[in-house]
C-alpha cells in the first residue's frame, strides 16, 4: 500500500507519562508496508493486513494511547490503489476518549524511470464513542520518491481541503530496505516532517507553522511464502519546534506487529 498506517506502542522517553493530544485526521503517513515480491510484478492484486499495538499516532502527534487493532484491505491494479483503513481503540485513553477511525484512500501512481509520484485523495471519520464526538474531512496528498539503488528519497504532502481547510503537512526523509535471508526483510528511515499553520492550530492549539518533528524508524518483515508475511515495527518521533513542543507531548517511541497476505 502507497500509505501504511502506524498504531502503536507508546512510551513518553522524557517523562514516561501520557499526555493528551489533538484530534486525529487520518492514520499515520509512514511509507512503508510489506508486499511479496511477487505482488510486486502482478498488474493486480489485493491483500490485507491486521496490525496489534497500545496507540496511534499521527504525524508526530499522540492520538490514541491505549492499546489499538488497526485492520486495512486494499485493492490495486494498473497503478492504481484503493484502500479502507480502520483504528480502534480497545480501552478508555487517559484523557477519557476512545478514538475510532476508518479511513479511505484513492491512490493513482506514475512511474518514470528511478521517480515515482503519487497522487491520492483521503476520507475519513473520527468517532469518539465515551465523548460522543465525530469529525470527517478530505484531504489531498502527493507521495514522492526516488529509487537510488540501495536507497528510496520519499517526500510526502497533505492539504486539508474541508473540515480543516488549508491545513498542510509535508515532510521528506531517506529509506532503506535489504534481504538479510531469502524470507526475512530487514529496513530503516530517517524523515523530518513540517506544517502549516492551520495544521499546527488543530493538532497543537498553536497557530504558527514549523519544523515539526524529526522521525527514526526501523521493522524487520519475514515471508511465510510468496503471499503471507508477518514483522515488528518500531517508530521514534520528537517535536524539535520550542512553542509546538510546550504544548504537547513532544517524544514517544511507537511498536506495532503487523500480519498480512497479499495476492
């Protein structure tokens, strides 16, 4: 999938506290989901994933920090995606909310030559069960890379185009990913992400755009066989901007298991 989503394990490392955060848009931008090198060279395919963790988040902001199942379906072909993505909160988080999210996705890819580029459109609903509040928007997003050999470019940029009109997120980094056995797939990234804003405004209470944060992340993805997989995936983020960063939880490390098939 051209968007992956991120529910995960949260440990505060400054603190070790929780702190409550600002509504979710949509799941986590991270560029990285598993798919069988024979997937690959199918001209369709579909599959599915179910993903365990205790939170989610979302672009460097805590939206859930109990324990989530975030189940994702998609189907694709002739380099377009189509994906439904959901996260469910199992128990009450410490600020007394319960963040429930389905998510989809539209995804139309160009490739040329080493570039890539991605254009998708995003819906989603928010629904708080205990404070009885929803949200829905649409965003547009434009994925990048660039394929240089042992190492990907990415960068990726969101516009809300409804409920939070002109919030805008962009961020870039590096990726790597290598066979370190015929069935195990081992990979990292380093990314720093920035916002409008409007963007900072929602997420953060605090109307001023920024460097937002900075990202590390690294997974491990064993195949089963030509179709079925199965990997941890660990996520570090902190918000590097002083006025963001005091009025949020700024740093937390995020753990997730993810098991899918795709055909």
């Amino acid at each position: 999938m051209l968007a992956s989503t991120r529910g995960l394990i949260v440990i505060d490392l400054a603190l070790l506290t929780f702190v409550a955060c600002a509504p979710a848009f949509a799941q986590d931008t991270s560029p990285v989901r598993a798919i069988s090198p024979q997937a690959r060279e199918r001209r369709t395919s579909y599959g599915g994933e179910i993903a365990f963790g205790s939170g989610h988040a979302d672009r460097g902001f805590i939206v859930s920090d109990r324990p989530v199942v975030q189940p994702v379906l998609w189907l694709s072909g002739s380099g377009a995606e189509l994906s439904v993505w959901g996260n469910f909160t199992l128990g009450e988080t410490t600020d007394g909310s319960r963040p429930q999210i389905v998510e989809v996705e539209l995804t139309r890819e160009h490739k040329w030559r080493h570039v890539t580029i991605g254009p998708a459109i995003r819906m989603f609903v928010y629904h708080d069960p205990l404070g009885r509040s929803s949200t829905r928007s649409v965003a547009g997003w434009l994925y990048l890379s660039y394929d240089a050999g042992p190492l990907r470019l990415f960068t990726n940029h969101s516009v809300d185009v409804l409920t939070y009109r002109g919030a805008y997120f962009g961020e870039a980094g590096i990726e790597s990913e290598r066979r370190v056995l015929p069935s195990i797939a081992v990979g990292g990234s380093f990314a720093a992400g920035w916002a409008s804003s409007r963007f900072n405004e929602a997420y953060a209470d605090i109307a001023t755009s920024a460097l937002d944060r900075i990202s590390v992340e690294g997974w491990l993805t064993a195949y089963g066989n030509s179709h079925f997989y199965i990997g941890p995936h660990f996520e570090f983020s902190a918000i590097v901007d002083r006025a963001v960063r005091a009025l949020i939880r700024p740093t937390y490390v995020l753990v997730r298991l993810t098991t899918g098939a795709e055909f």
